[in-house]
C-alpha cells in the first residue's frame, strides 16, 4: 500500500512539473505558429535529434560512472548512472528558458 501511495505521489509530481515546465516554456508564445513550424520539419531530423540526445545521455552518464569508481562509490550501478544523466539534462534544458538564469 505504501509503494502504491509513493508511485502515485511521484506520478501526479511528475504531471506537475511537467505542465509548469510546458507553461514556463509556452507562455506568451503563440502556439499556431509553433505547430506551423513543427509540421515543416523533415521527420529525419526528429530522430536525429532523439538519438543524439540518447547518445549525449548515455556518454554522460558513463563520465559519471567512472567519476564514481575513481572516487571509491563502486555499489552505485550503471543505471542510476543515467537516471542521473537524465536529471540535468532536463534541468539543463528548462534553465535557458528562464531570464534569472542568464549571466551574460
């Protein structure tokens, strides 16, 4: 019951942060004319861009991977490895979209 609760709090937090990030990015953009330009892109350079973003991940997370055994944490597995190359990806990505965040 208890996993139960923890994966319906985590699914309804992940909703919501997912929309608050769709409505930072969105907001006060006119969406027609992003749906204009999103239909004239060739379907190729979605994948493209897909199996970079799953190679930059992947490559990522094995730097983490080897930062961790040279600093002796050898019981972290691979695959939170890319959990947490994920995370800043994601979190890379929302962080130019916010005006706080530019120094420059």
């Amino acid at each position: 019951m208890k996993n139960k609760k923890k994966v319906i709090g985590n699914t309804v937090f992940f909703f919501a942060l997912f929309g608050l990030t769709a409505y930072a990015v969105l907001k006060g953009k006119e969406l027609s004319e992003l749906a204009e330009v999103l239909k004239s892109v060739k379907p190729a350079y979605y994948i493209a861009g897909l199996v970079m973003i799953v190679v930059f991940v992947c490559c990522e997370s094995y730097i983490i991977y080897r930062m961790l055994r040279l600093l002796h944490y050898n019981d972290v597995p691979k695959r939170n490895c890319v959990k947490y190359s994920f995370v800043g990806f994601f979190f890379r990505g929302n962080r130019h979209f916010d005006d706080r965040y530019h120094f420059i």
